[in-house]
C-alpha cells in the first residue's frame, strides 16, 4: 500500500506538471480556436463589434499612455426601451419581450448609468478596459465578435432572442483547469465520507472511520482549493471577487463550511467511540450539501448563478484540445487524491495506534 | 491582460502551495508520530519486564 501511495503521488505530479502545460500552451482561448490572445489581437484590429442590448452600470477605462491611437464610438439606445425592460423585469416575463433599439450617437460619451447598443471601432485591444452588466443580442458576424470582445464585454446576461455568452478573461479562464478538478475532487471525497460513515455505523469497524475522516479533510483541503481559485476567476470574469447572490457559490461555500464543521467535531470529542459514532451520523447528514453544490445551477436554474455548469449540457462549449487539458487535469487530481487519501489513512492508522498506547501506559 | 496573468499565477500557486504544505504536513506528522510510538513502546515494554 505503500509503494502503491508513492507510486500515484509520482503520477499525480507528472500529470499535474502536464496539465499546467496544456492549460497554458495547449488549450485554445475560450470560445476561438487562438491559444494566446497575441494571436487575436492583429486580426482584429480595425473590425468593428456590434452588439445590441441594455447596458448599466457601464464604465470604461482609458489608460493614460497608449502606445497606439484608441478611438471609440457608442450608440446609446432610447431611455424607453430601457423603461420596458425594467417593467418586464418586474413582471417576470422578460423571457417573452424583445426590443427595438432606437441608437443614439453619443460620441466619445462614457460612464454613468444608460440602456445602450454598442458600437466599439477597435484600433487596439491590448489597453482598453470596459466593464458593464449587459442585456447582449449579437447584431454583427460572430467572427467579428471573437477575440476582442474577450477583453470588452462583462458581466454577460443572454438576451431574451438568442445572444452570446463568452469569457472577458481569456488568460484568466486557464484557472479553470484547475478550479474544476479540485472542486471535483472535493466531491469524490465527501461521497467516499458519506460511504465511510455508513460502512462504520454497520460495521463499527474503526478502519471505515478513518476512510471517513480522511476523505473528509481532503475534501476541505481541495474544496479550499477551489473556493480560494474561484474568487481569483471571478475578479477578472465578473469583476468581483465573490457574489453571494449566485447559487452555486453560496452552496459551495455552506458544504465547506459544513465538513470543516465535520473536522472540528472530531476534533472536538477525544472519546473514541463517541467520536466516531457522532462523525459518522454528521457524516451522513452533512452529504446532503453535496449534491446541493453539485447540481445546484442545474437544478435551480431560476435561481441566479453565473457559474458555469460543472455537468456540461449536451452541447458543452470546450473544444477538443480544452477537452483534452481537462481529462487530464481531472485525472490527474483524482490519482494526487488516491495517493494522498492512501497517506492520510496511514496517519491516520499510526494515530490510532498511538492513542492506543497511550491509553495502555494510561491504564496500569 | 498582464492582470490575467497575474491572477492565472496567483491562482496556480494556490494550488501548488495548497497540496504541497498538506503533504508536507502529513509526512512531518507521521515521522513524529512513528517517534512517539516508538518511545511509548520501548516505555511499555520496559515496565512489562520482569523485576520492574
């Protein structure tokens, strides 16, 4: 069992070291076929990206030395239109209404709080920063959206008559090979808990305990993971690093907190028995955030969440070699926690011996 | 987009530092663990011994 441990850590780190490769230099930009945004940026320059839709909350930033001339035009839609989107927000039947887009020349106008269409003539992408939370329908040709749009449209909500999702961060999106499989990882782990607790409240074998405690702590050890990268995506996707309106992160967030609740019960109660007996009951119970977390922006799709699905639809959006990084990555993770999970119940047997020693010297 | 960079690395650091302190941790614990046995072993076995 040991040389076993060694052999999946020696191929969990060979794996890992592969999919930092092919997230980096391997895996195309979301949503193009480029694998560095250099590779965009010449053959866009110069295109013009239309979009139509409803912009608040917009604001752009413009360096204060560029080192090529950045021009900007805006066309802001009639205020009415804006109006009626509110009140079908309100009525909740935005989903049945669409809107003619009255543009409104504005210039080099900016900033504020303003329903829009948008006309964006790039000369350069490299230093432009706009943010916005946008109702989008794409009007242009998709190709004129690639690349450039990456870096100019946030916050994206899907129009009531089809429109675009697509990555603002495109370098930052390569967190998402290793965001996932840790997140993946944590559920493996706290499912082998629920199976542990179960196995140890028949048997009252201490062996299914300690499969338990140990899954356990590496499932808060990589949901840590996840949880501390997310926020990092989040920043450069949504331009915040936490939402606490979206499902999937609040959900995630309560399962860890739940099992690091599982730790410190144990930590909690020093009489062996009762210990394990009462972990293995949280256990059980505390598997029900789980699938919470899991399936939460599938199942409570009325529910707000920006988080992407971690069970892909049938028409999932990777593209083969994104593909490739992610097996790799998932695979990867899964055997580093094999190997790990091997190690910890090791401990976690020389733990109990221990114990076990002490109360013998303890005894007599 | 040097930003994004910045967070890709920030983010990969995370992970690498993350896995790499817990397995470091777990190989401290149980060499102090295998001495500790050890010594309450030799402890035990000194007062099993006939005459003590």
């Amino acid at each position: 069992m040991k040389r076993l441990g060694l052999v999946l850590t020696l191929v969990s780190a060979i794996l890992i070291m592969a999919t930092t490769y092919l997230a980096i230099f391997y895996a195309p930009l979301p949503g193009t076929s480029v694998k560095s945004i250099d590779e965009v940026l010449p053959s866009i320059e110069g295109t013009t990206v239309k979009v139509s839709g409803f912009v608040t909350n917009f604001t752009v930033h413009l360096p204060d030395a560029l080192d090529v001339p950045t021009r900007y035009t805006f066309s802001l839609a009639d205020f009415e239109d804006y109006a009626r989107y509110l009140a079908a927000t309100e009525a909740g039947n935005l989903s049945e209404q669409w809107w003619t887009i009255r543009p409104i020349d504005v210039g080099y106008s900016m900033g504020g709080w303003l329903p829009s269409g948008l006309n964006f003539t790039i000369h350069d992408c490299s230093n432009i920063s706009v943010t916005a939370d946008v109702v989008l329908r794409v009007i242009g040709p998709n190709s004129a959206v690639t690349g450039c749009s990456l870096a100019i449209v946030e916050n994206v909500e899907i129009g009531p008559q089809g429109g675009f999702s697509t990555m603002t961060a495109p370098i930052a999106q390569k967190i998402f090979y290793f965001h996932m499989p840790s997140a993946w990882v944590s559920y493996v782990a706290f499912f082998l808990t629920l199976v542990g607790s179960v196995l140890y409240l028949r048997s009252r074998n201490a062996r299914y305990d300690r499969l338990a405690m140990a899954s356990a702590e590496l499932g808060v050890l990589f949901a840590t993971i996840a949880i501390a990268t997310g926020p990092i995506w989040a920043k450069e996707e949504w331009g915040v690093y936490w939402r606490w309106d979206d499902t999937k992160l609040v959900t995630t967030f309560v399962m860890w907190l739940v099992y690091v609740g599982y730790l410190s019960l144990r930590a909690a109660i020093s009489e062996p028995g009762t210990r394990n007996r009462v972990s293995a009951v949280y256990g059980i119970v505390g598997f029900v955030t789980m699938p919470m977390s899991l399936l939460s922006s599938r199942i409570a799709p009325l529910l707000r969440s920006s988080h992407p699905e971690v069970i892909a639809s049938s028409s999932g959006s990777l593209s083969a070699e994104a593909g490739i990084a992610v097996g790799v990555a998932v695979v990867a993770f899964t055997v580093l926690f094999a190997a790990m999970l091997i190690k910890r119940v090791e401990v976690a047997e020389a733990e109990d011996e221990l114990e076990e020693l002490k109360r013998e010297i303890g005894g007599e | 987009m040097s930003d994004s960079w910045t967070a890709l690395y920030a983010a990969y650091s995370i992970v690498w530092l993350g896995v790499f302190a817990y397995l470091s941790y777990l190989f401290l614990r149980q060499r102090r663990i295998s001495k500790d046995i050890s010594s309450l072993k030799e402890e035990v076995a000194r007062r099993v011994k006939p005459g003590n």
